[in-house]
C-alpha cells in the first residue's frame, strides 16, 4: 500500500493500550501520529497545529467523541477535518448516527491496524484533488479541484472531504443513474468494506449543504435503482 509520508493523524482515545497499539501501528505505515486522552486535550492539539485527519473514539471521558465531531463540523475552521469514528457499538442505527454527526467513516471495535490504515487512506484519498480539469462547472456550482472548493455564485459551499468527492464525481458523470453499489466502488474503492447505508447519509449531508444554496435538487433518487445528478426535473 502506498505509504503517505508526513500526513498527521491524531488519536483520541482514552484507553492507553488501545491507542498505543493505533499509534504503533499508524508509525509504521508512515503516518506522524499526535495522541490525546481526552476530548479537551484533542481541541488543544487541533488549535495548536489541524492534523490531517482525525482517529475518534466514541467513548471518552469528558464528552461523547459524537459531540467533539459535532462540535468540529460545525465550526468553520475544522467542519473539513476528516474524521474516522471508533467505537464498540455495532447496530446500524449507531453507524448512522455516527456518521450524521460528521465521521467520513465508522470503525468498529476490535479491529486490526491494517484495516484502520486502509480506511485512513481510503479518506485522504477522498480529501485530495483528482486528475482532470481544474474547475468543473455544472448549473451554477463550480468545483475547483486544485484548491478543493466548490462555490455558488459568490458563496462557498462547505463540504466535508466524501461529499467533496461524492459532488466531483456526480459532476463529471451527471443525467446518468449510478447503484449504492456503483457509488461506493467509485468513490470508496473496492479494497475497502462500507455498509450501502453510508451511500444514503452522504448523499443526505451533500443535499444539506447544497440546499443552503439552492442546489440540493440536483442531486436525484431513482426509487429501486440508485442516484442521479441533473438539471432535468424528475
């Protein structure tokens, strides 16, 4: 696997074993790993220096790691920080809430450290720019794949690093139906496992963030076939 060299991970976890064992394993692929034990501990790290990405416990001490990523998406200086939630609760109704808080993915406990460094590569793919046309137009929006912003009109649209994605690839393929599982395979890659549930609260939160501008009725449910982005009414 492809090492990334110098991107910064940091670990809220309060359990010391579990997140050694996470820091250990991060080193090894390369990563420059920071540790927090706390929720308080892990805003003063994210002030002192953003990481690249975040590594999130669910249970924490001092407050839910729910609401630490609450909190992070909400404000405008850490809403793009990726985050990936870690926690021993398995039913979906958890994953959903999980990532409706703001995770770009869900980890569930026990898990091994090669498959946590997939999914970490699997997010910073998803928060760079890809190959192409620098801007693409489309109906208004415009997504500058150099500086990862998408505006409308004058006013930038705030998206987190999979719905960045998600809006790029529904904006160099639109008017055509894509399945969950053609969107998780396009936008995840196949090398790594997410639930098709992930599918419909991505595409809740891009239509969230484009509906502050008047844009969330391009992006179109087929009933029993999948997605489609167009300016065409349904």
């Amino acid at each position: 696997m492809q090492r990334m060299a110098g991107r910064q991970i940091l670990i809220v976890e309060d359990e010391r074993p579990i997140r050694e064992m996470i820091a250990y394993g991060l080193r090894r692929a390369g990563f420059d790993v920071r540790e927090a034990e706390d929720c308080r501990t892990a805003r003063t790290e994210i002030a002192n220096r953003a990481p690249d990405l975040l590594v999130l416990d669910w249970m924490l001490p001092d407050m839910s790691g729910l609401e630490l990523a609450r909190q992070l998406k909400r404000d405008k200086d850490t809403r793009e920080l990726p985050i990936i939630l870690l926690t021993a609760r398995a039913e979906e109704s958890d994953k959903v809430a999980g990532l409706d808080a703001g995770a770009d993915d869900y980890l569930t406990k026990p898990f091994s450290p090669r498959e946590l460094v997939a999914r970490i590569h699997a997010v910073l793919r998803r928060s760079e720019p890809a190959g192409g046309e620098e801007r693409i137009e489309f109906e208004g929006l415009v997504l500058d794949r150099g500086s990862h912003r998408v505006t409308a009109g004058d006013r930038t649209v705030s998206l987190g690093p999979t719905e960045f994605r998600m809006l790029e690839f529904f904006m160099t393929h639109p008017e055509r139906v894509y399945s969950r599982d053609q969107l998780l395979d396009r936008i995840w890659g196949g090398n790594v496992y997410v639930d098709e549930r992930t599918i419909d609260v991505h595409i809740r939160r891009l239509r969230k963030a484009l509906e502050e501008h008047g844009c969330d009725r391009l992006v179109q449910t087929v009933r029993g076939a999948g997605y489609r982005f167009s300016a065409l009414a349904h």
